[in-house]
C-alpha cells in the first residue's frame, strides 16, 4: 500500500448496487481505520470503522462459512456498524445488510449479484491488506 493509497478489503458488487470496505490507514494501536461505503440506484451511504487484527481473523472465519453456502453476520460487537450476508430465498442474489446500531440506528439493504469465485476474491482482499502495512490517515 502506498501513503494516503485506501486498499479495498471488501468490495461485493454488481452493475447496480455495492458494498465496499476501505483501509485508509493505521491507528499507532495497530487498528486499522476504515470505512464501509454503501451504494445502490436508490440511495448511498458510508459510515467509519476502526478493524483491529481480531476483525480480520473474523471475516476470514466468515468467508469460510460463506463458502459453505451460509449466511453471516461480521462484526457484530457494536464497535463498528455490522455487516450481514444473508442467502435469502426471497432473492435470487444473496442481500447485503449493512447497520449502524450504535450511531445512527440506521440500516441499509441491498441485494448484489455476486460473479462466480467471489469469496475467493475476497480471501485474496484480506490477504493482500494482512501482507502490507497500511498507510497512515492524512490529516488535513
């Protein structure tokens, strides 16, 4: 990673509506600062996250079981929004909840047509920003 360069951990995504993790840099605790940003033909939306290396090992943990076929909800300690992964029988692409349960309170919803291999893709997100350090945060 390059300084002030963000690395996508997550990006799940279709032609229509996204869901996307950022590592924009360390804390000096190792944290990593980030940001989820939330996009579909309806609205928008991008909340802060701090992922400590515990995070990281979740997610990995949360791809295998998505691998399986099974839904999972990553982050679910209320430091950070929560992120939801649900193969739903209602939709024909698995929906992606993203929600602010200690901010806001809000939650958005949206359904994404995942390509094939992208658990894969994302292992391979996680590695790439476990390999590198990440950039610390440009203060303006």
């Amino acid at each position: 990673m390059s300084e002030g360069i963000a690395v996508e951990l997550i990006r799940l995504a279709d032609h229509e509506n996204s869901v996307v993790v950022r590592v924009l840099g360390r804390r000096d605790s190792g944290d990593l600062v980030a940001e989820v940003v939330i996009t579909s033909s309806f609205c928008n939306g991008r909340l802060d996250l701090c992922l400590s290396p515990q995070d990281l090992d979740d997610w990995a943990k949360a791809l295998d079981e998505l691998a399986a076929g099974r839904s999972v909800c990553w982050m679910t300690d209320l430091s950070n929004p929560e992120i939801n992964i649900e193969f739903n029988t209602q939709f024909s692409v698995p929906v992606i909840t993203v929600e602010d349960g200690r901010g806001s309170g809000t939650a958005m919803v949206v359904p994404v047509d995942l390509a094939d291999g992208w658990v894969e893709a994302q292992r391979r997100r996680l590695e790439a920003v476990r390999r590198q350090p990440a950039p610390r945060p440009v203060v303006l």
